[in-house]
C-alpha cells in the first residue's frame, strides 16, 4: 500500500484552498478522452508547466517586466485590484489579496490552457479576450492605452513566454534547451494568437529582440517605482508571496541585462548572488519532487493514456469577433 507524502497532501490541500477551489471552476482536465487539448502530452508546453514552482515564479517575473510599459502600468492602476486604495484612493502599494486574485486567475489560465481539454482551453481564452475588451482609458499624460491594442498584446505575449521560458531554463532540474526550448517558444504561440495576438515572435532569440525593439517606449512609472526595490522592503508580505522584497529581488534578477539597468537593479556580489539563485533553486525543486505535479495535470496524462483521437489544433486565432460583455458580466461568467 503505497504511503502518504505529507508535504503533497500539505501542498495539495493549500492549492485547492487557495487556488483551485477560486480559480479553477468548471476547468475540466479529465475529459473528453482523447482530447489532447491545444498541445497534447509530447509537447514541450506540457513539459515546462508541470513545474509548478517555477511557472508561478514566471508569471511574477513576466508581471515585473510587463509592468515597465507605462501604458500597462496605468491599465492596471485603474482596472486592477493589484493597486492598493485606501478610501478609494491608490496608495502606491500592492494589494496582498488583490496580487494574489491576479496570480490566482494567471495560474489558473495557463495550467487550464496547457492540459485542460480544448474546450476548456477555448472557454480561458475567450474569458481574456473579454476582460481585455473592457480595459481602455487615458492615462495621466494625455495618451489613451487600449488592451486590444495589437503593440500591446505583442508586447505583452513576449512578457509572459520569456518569464516562463526564462524561470523554466533557470530554476528547473532538468530545462529544456537551445533547440528543445525554442519548441516551446514556437508551440507557445498558440496562447498568444488565441487571445488576438498577431505577428508574435517564435523563438527565444526573436523574443529577446522583440522585447528589446520596445525599450524606447518604456519607463518605470511611479507606479512601479512605488513597488518594487527598497520600496518593498520590510512590507510584512510573506517571501513567497508576490509582493514581497524576495520575490521582487527574485523577478528583478530574471530580467534582461537592459532591463534590470533600468528598474536600477545591481546585482549583488558573485558569491551572494550565486548563494541566493542556489537557495532558490533548491526550495523551488525541493517543493517540486516533494509535491509532484498538480491534480490536473495527472488528470490530463489520464484523458489521453490510451491515445490522441486528433491532433493538437495547428492555430487558436479567433475566426470572428467577440460579442461584448461588460467587467461584470466577465467576471460572472456570463
């Protein structure tokens, strides 16, 4: 009779009180059998998003590097709970609970889009597309930002596929490289078309340069001044909550050589630095094997143990418009 792991029962009970029980209502990841959803299980998507640890410390990374586009910074100040108000008014500061809505809906997103079945994956990404629909307004300076925006969404799918792809290469026992890990870029671009991207980079080298071709747009609002850096510093947020001076030191030093320059971020010294991305990596792999690969991704191996009835679906783009639904009816799941 196989024995209990108690870290996995631990990590597994947090996760659906946390995060599954919110986020990942009507997901369905064991049916239809066959089904093998947008990428099926050799792919290199199912490889890298397995690792759980590592995905979330993606996301935090690819929220940090998104966020140096003004025109993102100022959507989410006025259409996120990331910002913190009190009366009414943003402080400057993140909203414990409302960073870990974002994260909760991101993780939820690209665990459902990576092993949910197709239908599953397609009901996720018209979600996004939806509440991008309602993110449009003018910023302080006169310019208005619209998240359907084709520069906004190219920019924005570089953000994510790089901290992914970049956390996964880094932080992972076993990282796909060079050719293997350009698979991913490449498969990858399915999620970024399904949600109305066009002209998307397909490789690790192409994402680099796209991401670098947008730096004379970009600059560190106050915004993001006001929340990251010595500015987190003693916040109370636990070190493994996005937020927290760890995490925050953590997406920094995922970044671009160009873009750690110009958030301000020194490195530390070689043997500090070298001590705290081998604490890291440890605790994210010692978590990983302790816990194994989440619920719905067993399920997935399960959907599709006794084969594939087709193959993953070669383009997600929209054949046709949006009917639109205002924040509330989104977030209702209407």
């Amino acid at each position: 009779m196989a024995v209990a792991n108690p870290i996995a029962t631990r990590f597994d009970k947090a996760f659906d009180a946390e995060v599954r029980r919110r986020f990942f209502r009507g997901l369905d990841f064991a049916e239809p059998k066959g089904d093998p959803g947008w990428f099926g299980p050799d792919s290199a998507v199912w490889y890298v998003h397995s690792h759980l640890p590592t995905l979330v410390l993606g996301l935090v990374a690819a929220a940090y590097i998104e966020g140096l586009d003004p025109s993102i910074s100022w959507m989410g100040h006025d259409h996120s709970r990331l910002v913190e108000r009190v009366d009414g008014k943003a402080t400057g500061g993140i909203d414990p609970e409302g960073a870990a809505v974002r994260l909760g809906h991101s993780v939820s997103f690209f665990v459902g889009t990576a092993y949910g079945s197709t239908a599953t994956a397609e009901r996720l990404a018209k979600t996004v597309r939806a509440m991008h629909h309602t993110v449009k307004g003018v910023r302080p300076d006169g310019l208005p930002y619209d998240a359907d925006d084709p520069d906004w969404l190219r920019w924005n799918y570089a953000t994510v596929v790089w901290g992914l792809a970049t956390a996964h290469e880094r932080y992972h026992a076993r990282p796909l490289r060079g050719a293997d890990l350009d698979r991913y870029y490449g498969e990858f671009v399915r999620v970024g078309e399904a949600l109305g991207g066009t002209d998307l980079p397909t490789t690790k080298a192409e994402v680099l340069e796209c991401l670098e071709s947008y730096l004379p747009k970009l600059a560190v609002t106050p915004i993001k001044a006001f929340a990251t850096g010595p500015n987190v510093e003693g916040n109370g947020i636990p070190p493994w909550a996005p937020g927290s001076a760890f995490m925050d030191w953590a997406a920094r030093d995922l970044l671009p050589r160009w873009a750690q320059k110009l958030c301000l971020y020194r490195p530390p010294n070689r043997v500090e630095l070298k001590f705290k991305r081998s604490a890291l990596w440890l605790a994210l792999n010692g978590l990983h094997e302790a816990a194994g690969p989440i619920r719905e991704f067993q399920e997935a191996k399960g959907r599709v143990a006794g084969g594939t009835t087709s193959k993953p679906v070669a383009s997600t783009a929209p054949l046709e418009a949006d009917p639109f639904r205002s924040r509330e009816e989104v977030e209702a799941g209407i």
